[in-house]
C-alpha cells in the first residue's frame, strides 16, 4: 500500500443555522437537564482474569464468539451497549417520537445531528452514538447485536472485480463467492422482497422507485437480499399484526418480530453453547499490554443513565477488537498514542472512509406515499457505467402524512482516504477526513441520483450528505496488509485480533457492508480456531 491520504486537522468545519438553533435548544434545556442528571456514585474496583475476551457484538463479535464457543472456548463478550427487547412492541423509539432512546449518552439526536434540533434530553444509553470528526461524522450503533438493530439491513453481495477493486489482494473472491457469503445469507436468513409484498398497497412507492429508475435510464432496480421474516410482514398487511417493517419504521430499532438481527441468530447461538459470558453495559475504556505479555482491558459497568457503578480490569490471552470501524480504531490509536502498546504498526488508523454513502431527499411534483413500505429492499446496481460504478437504494421513510418525498441512498467507491490519530490534550483518537477522498466519485453518484429524481418529478432536493457530513457505513483503520496479517492478527501482537469492518479499507464496491464483514469475519475466525486455539491461547 502507498501512503494513505492525510488532511488538515484545522480546517474549519462550516457552522449551519440548524446548529445555531441546536444550541439555543440545548441552553435553554440545561437547567432541566441538570437537574434531573442522575446522582454520582463512587464505583468499587476489581479484577478478573479471561481466557479470551471479544469487544463488541456486532457482525464481527458475534460471529467471532459463535466460532470460538462452538470450539469449546470459553468467550467473554464485552458490550458497551444494553441487551434490547427486540421483536417487542414499544421496545425502541419510532421517527415519529424520537427520545432518548435514540442516543448513547447524548442530549440529542444522534442520528439527525445539525438537521432537526430539539429541546435535550436527559443522557441514556441508547441506540445509536455520532463520532464528530473533522470532516465527517460517523453514526454507529451501541447495542447488542451492534449494527444489525438500526439497519435496514441490504445484504448486498459486491461483483467480483469490484471487490478486487478496492479489497487486499490477499482475498480471493472465488472463496468468498462459494463459501463465506452464502453462509452467512444462511445464518441471517437473507431473502429479497416476494413478489406479492412487493405488489402491496404499502409498497407502491418501492414499485414507484422501479418506474423512476427505469425512465433514468439506469439498470433495472430490484429486490435485493434481507433479513427479513417477509411471512410476519405479510401478517402486517392483512391487518393481524401492528404496522411496523411495512410502515418503514425501522432506522431507530424495529418495534415488533420479524427482523433477523444478530440476537435473534449469532448471539443467542453463542450462548446456547455454554461457553459465553456476555456482558452488556460494560464500556471500554482503554486496551493495553502487560509485562508478561498479557492483555488488559480497562472497562467500565454503567447503568442506563452513563452512570460508573465499577471498573473492571479484565487480563486475557487473547483479545479479539470487534467494536466496530471507528471504536476499534480508537482503542489502538489510543493504545498507540499513550504507550500502553508501544510498537503498534504506524497505519493504525490510516486507510478509512465511509462507504462512499451519498443521502438525498428529493421532493417531487407527485404522491410518494404514506408510511412507505420498508425496509430499504429496491436497488439499482450501476456497475458497468464508464463514469464509475453507483448502488442507488430507496429509502422507504414512515411519512405520516403526503410529504411528497422519495429518500434515496447512493453507494459509490470512494477516491480516498481519512485518518484516526491520537490527540495528547483530549487522550482521545480524533477523525479527519478531506473532501478530496469523495472527489469525482462522489460527484458522478450525485449525477446519477438525480437523474432518477428528474424521472420521478423531483421539484427540489437536498443533499443530506453536504448538510451533515456523516457515514453509517464506517469502514478501515486497522486493515489487512498495512495493520493486520492476511487474517486478523495484529501485525507484531501475539494474540491481538481485529476481525470487524476495520479491516477493510473504506469501501466494500459499492454494496451495504454488513455481510462483507460477516463473511470476512466467518473467514478469519475459522483459521484462527484451526491455527491459534492451544497455541497462542
């Protein structure tokens, strides 16, 4: 690899007037929510010894402990999040009331950021956190199941050339083409939309979307793979159960049954086998080695409201970094940066980027629909386009009344890169992002986003990407080749592992990146058990 790309870490970042009126917001809260902040505690301290511990319950975790449990290892799984009621009315919030619930310990809403202000709540340790970063933010999940419970859930399988395209030459695509996808579509359940869903009175404005595309002249747009119970869905439509996956009310946790995430599958494998300890609540606080060469990791028990009841110092002999792209990244650039693992490979945090997201609302001349039918199931893959190859996705959203509105998402490969790196003053890992790794890329997935927008009537749109720079999609940090070996290991660290989306280096060729992590993580986990169990844990 050559050097990745690099930014200044003080250019401004442009100040919205939705920002402005953001903190009007949150200073006329502060005196509430001080005084309904939750008492301070003084937490005890102790001490534990594992044999291997595993960060993180998302795609990389949770297959991760599957394989090591089915092994016979004992696993203990560490989760900074809390353990939701899924597939239960009432369990998350909805677009339509949004609370605290939303958040991971933040007055507002973490996943609308600068574009819908709002008095504060009180802090709670909910579903989704932002990462702010110099140039782009990033929203990613903490819960168990991780990703997997705000998803739409698009399980995407990238075309071979592509994925050599922006992947370690060390991965073959033949393996993961035969083996690695289609077991992990099996264990998720994967599925695209039926045809009779699809011709549903909730889902005309997916069938809309397809008309659109069409006239745009872009590939014709189809159902793509997801984890989705579409018999409950049908039970939705006939009226026996509550409208939920078929009003599109699915970004902020789906309030009823019929969405396969990852504690419906993975986790609840795990721990049917004896051989995982999973603890929710238990935040991370920093990873290091010890003089013997063991691994340490310093986490905190919360309760829901932030609060520290205890600090528990795990040692194990193997650690396992699954928290996802950005938190991963942050734990070795930290560990980096202060010492507590000196000799960490210098591209810790080097070669990541977003996935290549593009968001745009468009606003058309027509109905689009109320409560449109959900999840994101319609996509249109524009890969033999000379101009650069483009996923464009319908994104149903729970409007309840006519807004006129068609929500659209755009994948494309991005042209570079951003970087984590430690700053001493705030002992954190600090993103930043030039515009220039989006670059032409971005702006030919623009063009072709609103090509379908002129099909569709489209009066006004806008860019949710400019107006909030953010990434669902977080991707590298940690990546094969430059930090890891061809598997996971950390280059020059007998038993530390990363085997989640920091291993690949900013874009999965223009698919969703859920099952390209899981399939990677199925992959490395499976040499590690043949190669690393009884020998180097």
């Amino acid at each position: 690899m050559s050097d990745p790309d690099t930014t200044d870490a003080s250019a401004p970042r442009t100040v919205s007037r939705r920002r402005v009126l953001g903190g009007s917001l949150a200073a006329a809260g502060a005196g509430l929510l001080a005084a309904c902040a939750p008492a301070p505690v003084n937490p005890g301290q102790r001490t534990e010894r594992r044999r291997v511990v595993v960060i993180g319950t998302g795609f990389g975790g949770a297959v991760t402990a599957l394989r090591l449990a089915e092994r016979g290892i004992d696993v203990t799984l560490i989760e900074r999040g809390k353990r939701w009621a899924s597939g239960q009315d009432h369990t998350f919030a909805t677009m339509g009331n949004a609370d605290r619930r939303v958040s991971w310990l933040s007055s507002s809403n973490s996943a609308t950021g600068n574009l819908a202000p709002s008095l504060p709540w009180q802090p709670y340790t909910g579903l989704l956190e932002r990462i702010h970063g110099n140039g782009m933010d990033i929203v990613c999940a903490a819960a168990v199941g991780g990703g997997s419970l705000p998803y739409h859930g698009m399980t995407v399988q990238p075309r071979g050339d592509l994925f050599d395209r922006v992947m370690p030459d060390v991965l073959d695509y033949g393996e993961f083409d035969e083996r690695w996808y289609p077991l992990v579509r099996r264990n998720l359940g994967a599925s695209p939309i039926p045809d009779d869903v699809l011709a549903s009175p909730r889902y005309a404005s997916s069938r809309k979307f397809i008309e659109y595309v069409r006239a745009a002249g872009l590939p014709e747009a189809r159902g793509v793979p997801l984890p989705i119970d579409w018999d409950v869905v049908r039970q939705e439509l006939r009226g026996e159960k509550r409208p939920v996956i078929s009003a599109g009310d699915v970004i902020y946790g789906v309030n009823g049954p019929g969405k396969r995430s990852l504690d419906t599958n993975y986790l609840p494998a795990a721990e049917a086998t004896g051989r995982v300890e999973l603890l929710p609540l238990h935040r991370v606080e920093r990873i290091g080695r010890d003089d013997r060469g063991r691994w340490v990791v310093s986490t905190d028990r919360l309760d829901t409201d932030g609060v520290v009841h205890e600090r528990v110092e795990v040692t194990t002999d193997a650690l396992f970094l699954c928290a996802g792209s950005p938190n991963t990244t942050k734990l070795l650039v930290r560990a980096a940066g202060t010492g507590d693992i000196p000799d960490l490979p210098d591209d810790v945090g080097a070669w990541w980027s977003t996935n290549g997201d593009l968001l745009t609302t468009q606003f058309l001349s027509s109905p689009m629909g109320v409560l449109q039918g959900g999840p994101a199931s319609i996509g249109s893959l524009d890969w033999d386009n000379p101009a650069g190859p483009v996923t464009v996705l319908f994104a149903p959203i729970p409007t309840a009344v006519e807004a006129n509105v068609m929500e659209t998402v755009g994948i494309f490969i991005p042209d570079g890169h951003g970087r984590f790196t430690y700053d001493p003053r705030s002992d954190s890992a600090r993103l930043s992002f030039p515009a220039s790794a989006h670059g032409a890329a971005m702006a030919e997935a623009r063009r072709r986003v609103a090509r379908v927008g002129r099909a569709a009537g489209s009066v006004a749109a806008i860019d949710m990407t400019a107006a909030d720079p953010c990434t669902f999609h977080p991707l590298g940090g940690a990546v094969i080749g430059a930090v890891c070996d061809p598997y996971g290991r950390v280059l020059g660290q007998r038993g530390l592992y990363v085997n989640d989306g920091a291993l690949i280096p900013g874009s999965t060729a223009c698919a969703n990146p859920s099952l390209t992590i899981a399939a990677l993580a199925e992959r490395n986990i499976d040499r590690i058990v043949r190669d690393d169990v009884d020998t180097i844990f």
